[in-house]
C-alpha cells in the first residue's frame, strides 16, 4: 500500500518561476544573485562524490530554493529499480534538502543497458501496477513524496487500454505521489497523436499538481505531411504553449513554474526573461481568475 499519506509535506519551492541550473550559468549567478524563484538539476548530474559541480551548487543552494529532477529511475520499465541509483539519490536528496523531487512516466534501462533517452510504455493494467510499485518503493527510500512528470510522445500503443490521463490519475490516486505537468509535453504530445488539448487539461488531475514545466521544442512533420514536434528543450517556449499554460493557471492559480533549456544554451539574460515571462503570465492569469469569478 501506497505510504506517500505520510509523509510531511516539504514544499519550499515557492509560487514563482525558476530556470534549470545550467554550469554555464554558475558564477553569473554567484556574483549578481538575480531573482528567480528557484533552480532545478537534473539529480544524475552531481551524484559523484565532489567536484566544480558540488562546490558550485552547494554555494547557490544557501541562496535559493532547490529542485531536483531524475532521469535515470526508470519508473515504468519491466525491471526492478536499480538500489544502487536510489541510495545515490536518497543520499543526494539528504545532502541538499531539495524542496521537490519529481521523476518522468518513462523507461531508459533493459537488463544491463541504458538508453540515453526517456522512452514511453503502453497504458495497461500490468503498467499501471508496477508503476505504482516503482513509486511507492521510492517514496518509502527517501521518506518523502515523489512528483511524476507527463512524458512528452509520439506514438500510440495498440495494447494500451487507458487513455493517458486517466492513466495518470490512477497513478496518483494509487501511489499518493504528485504531478509534475509539462505543458510543452503536453502539447507536443496532442500534436502529434491529434489529441485536443482542451481536453486533455479537463481529463488531467490537476489538484495533483505542485509543479510545471515549459520548454522549447522543434517542429517537424512526418513522412504523411503532418506536423511532428520534438520535445527538444533548446529554445525559448512557443506562444501555443504559454497560452496553454495560462489555461492551466487559471485553473489552479501560482504554481512552481520551471523554464527547462537543456541544448543550444542561451545567455543568462535571455533564460532569465523566459522566467520573468513565465512569472507575469501567472500573476495576470490568476488575477483575471479572482476577478471572473468575483463579478460572477
């Protein structure tokens, strides 16, 4: 049975936007301390035991409010988690006191090997199962609620038989984590697989959700003509998908909002203008809210 009830809550991420913390970034953030709301890292990325990267983020994390992001569980692979990568991360978890730490519906490992990529697997019963089992067991390692990320896809299994909202929602109800919504994965994945988006954020659990993220991606098409994107994070967000976002806003007031930019980085100021984009949306999407449903 799910423990996650439990657990204390530790969210200190406050209702602001905050950017991933890039290692081009370091000494800008050093010397002028600029104002975001947070930094998030990829957890894989300092799981060595010192270095630049620890002496640079043990600095920024006396300045700022930390999350920290996994890659590498494989939450919905066939195989049991790796013990080893979760004691790493409980032990980086303890070092940092991040304020949330989230994980994707996702595979990267079979057996002994390990794809460099975050792989979807199909919406059935025997997934749904084992997924809460993941879960529930890495909530119990680190003593705190997990949040799981919607994947960004780009086909549909045959042998699925729950849509991915619902799927998501079971998940939550079953394993008591939160939900970490990726609005571009969002969109990326309505585009591709012709889903409404409308719907899909009507289907989403939303109460569940205590953080989101926005990130860049490529527009393609596929050998029929049809547009194809690439959930690639190296560029700024799409105006599709701010406005997404404001919907969701709407719905659920401030929320810990993540600008991801993971290839083609950019300067510090214009990663920086993403955040202070992100911060004015949700200020004026919850006022427009309070004030719809004060005159209603």
């Amino acid at each position: 049975m799910a423990r996650a009830q439990a657990f204390s809550d530790r969210t200190a991420i406050p209702a602001r936007a905050g950017v991933g913390l890039k290692a081009e970034h370091y000494r800008h953030i050093l010397e002028h301390r600029p104002d975001v709301g947070f930094f998030e890292v990829h957890a894989e990325n300092y799981m060595g035991a010192g270095g630049p990267p620890h002496r640079y983020l043990a600095q920024i994390r006396e300045q700022y409010p930390l999350s920290l992001h996994g890659v590498g569980l494989s939450i919905g692979g066939t195989m049991p988690l790796d013990r080893d990568h979760l004691k790493r991360l409980s032990s980086l978890i303890a070092r940092y006191q991040p304020g949330l730490f989230s994980e994707h519906l996702a595979w990267s490992t079979h057996e002994s090997s390990f794809f460099n990529d975050l792989l979807p697997a199909p919406y059935t019963n025997e997934t749904l199962s084992r997924v809460v089992e993941h879960i529930d067991q890495v909530q119990s390692v680190l003593g705190r609620q997990m949040l799981l990320e919607n994947p960004s896809t780009y086909v549909w299994f045959e042998e699925s038989t729950w849509s991915e909202t619902d799927f998501i929602t079971e998940i939550a109800r079953r394993a008591g984590c939160g939900l970490l919504l990726d609005v571009n994965n969002v969109y990326v994945a309505c585009t591709n697989q012709q889903w409404d988006t409308a719907a899909y954020i009507d289907g989403f659990p939303l109460r569940s959700v205590k953080e989101i993220h926005l990130a860049g991606h490529t527009r393609q098409a596929d050998d029929k003509g049809r547009p194809l994107l690439i959930d690639s994070h190296d560029k700024s967000v799409d105006e599709l998908v701010w406005n997404l976002f404001r919907d969701v806003i709407r719905r659920i007031g401030p929320t810990p909002t993540l600008i991801e930019w993971d290839a083609n980085i950019p300067t510090w100021s214009e990663l920086q203008a993403e955040a202070t984009m992100a911060e004015m949306l949700m200020d004026l999407s919850y006022a427009e809210e309070r004030s719809y449903g004060a005159l209603g």
